[in-house]
C-alpha cells in the first residue's frame, strides 16, 4: 500500500565504508565471487517511504506498515553484494534481533577468514535497513525474473516502535513484497537474519 512521500529525512547512523584503487576493488569482487556473492547491487540513498510512493516501485509492494520515522530512514549511497543462494543466515530465525545480530557479526568473522588478507579488511557486513533489502529484492527481480525472499522475512533494525522492528519479505514467492513489524525480544520461524556484504568504494580517477 502506497504511503505518502516524506518530507523529513533521517539519515541512517553512517558506518565507514573504506575507497580503495580500481584494483583492489576488483580483486575484491574476485574474492567474493569465489565465495558465491555475485549478486551485486547499487543501493541508492531513498528510504521506504520514498519506494513506497513512487509509482515505480509502489506496485511492488503487497502490505506496507511502518511507522513516519522508519519511513524516513535513508541508507548511504552504497555497493553491495549478495550469494543469492545462501541470504538466510542459517539457524538465526527464531532469535531475538539481538541474537540476530550477533549472527551476522559471527558470518562476517567467517567471510573474513575466507578471503585474502590484502582485501577482506574492506568488506563489513551489518544487519541491513528496509531500504536495501527492498532495493535488493528489486534488482533481483529486474535481473532474473525471481524474488530474494520466496517465502521468509529478513529482520532490520529500523524501530517501528521501542519494541518492534521492521521486516521485508513475503510469505509466498508469488505474492507481492511486504513491509511488517515483530517484537525486537521475540524470533519467529520465518525470519531470518541476512547475509548482505558492503563493498568498498572505488577511487575516482
């Protein structure tokens, strides 16, 4: 359901995402691919409530519930990757976002491990906002015909309230995207914890 477009705007807590040469920024993406993150998308610095009231990406959406301040919440211009095959994080539904989180921490540690010295201190992952899993699902969908989440729900960590977070999913790989609320203490057998890896930033030249 369509909400209207946000006046105010609220930056999402900015993280730091390192530059690098075009080389190391290459080896980078090489890396990744060898681990199944192919899937790479460039996320644009829109919240929610701005997809949800273009006429573009409106249609998308199935059920739209969030509160003004999540609707406004916009992620930095970034580049992410995903392994299509391997977003859920295992075992991490039903947890706390809490937990949830410690989860993705744990999954970053692991990457790490896996990937050349040189280049996997430029990589981070973190527990996502709406607006990036939305733009993924997105570009998912333009690219292969396919949705990112079938049939589950990735936790955020946007607050509709003191007590609930917002999720991005669907329930049936052919309905429409939704955007619900779930009690940050509580898990839930359909939503999960994501594995969503930022790249670095490649130096102008």
């Amino acid at each position: 359901m369509p909400v209207e477009r946000q006046t105010a705007i609220t930056p999402e807590p900015r993280f730091e995402i390192p530059t690098v040469s075009e080389a190391l920024y290459t080896q980078t993406r090489e890396a990744l691919a060898k681990e199944g993150y192919t899937f790479v998308v460039g996320i644009k610095s829109v919240s929610i409530g701005q997809l949800a009231a273009d006429e573009a990406t409106s249609r998308r959406f199935d059920y739209f519930n969030a509160s003004e301040d999540v609707c406004a919440i916009v992620p930095p211009q970034m580049e992410v990757a995903i392994n299509p095959n391997k977003l859920r994080i295992k075992k991490s539904n039903s947890k706390s976002t809490d937990t949830q989180i410690k989860k993705i921490q744990k999954e970053e540690t692991t990457l790490k491990g896996k990937l050349p010295q040189e280049v996997r201190n430029f990589i981070s992952m973190r527990m996502q906002n709406a607006s990036v899993l939305m733009q993924a699902d997105f570009k998912y969908q333009e690219e292969t015909g396919e949705v990112l989440f079938t049939n589950w729900f990735g936790r955020t960590d946007d607050e509709a309230s003191p007590d609930l977070v917002i999720n991005v999913g669907r329930a049936d790989p052919t309905s429409r995207l939704s955007v619900g609320a779930w009690v940050r203490g509580d898990g839930y057998g359909p939503l999960f914890a994501v594995s969503v890896v930022v790249l670095p930033r490649k130096l102008a030249v």
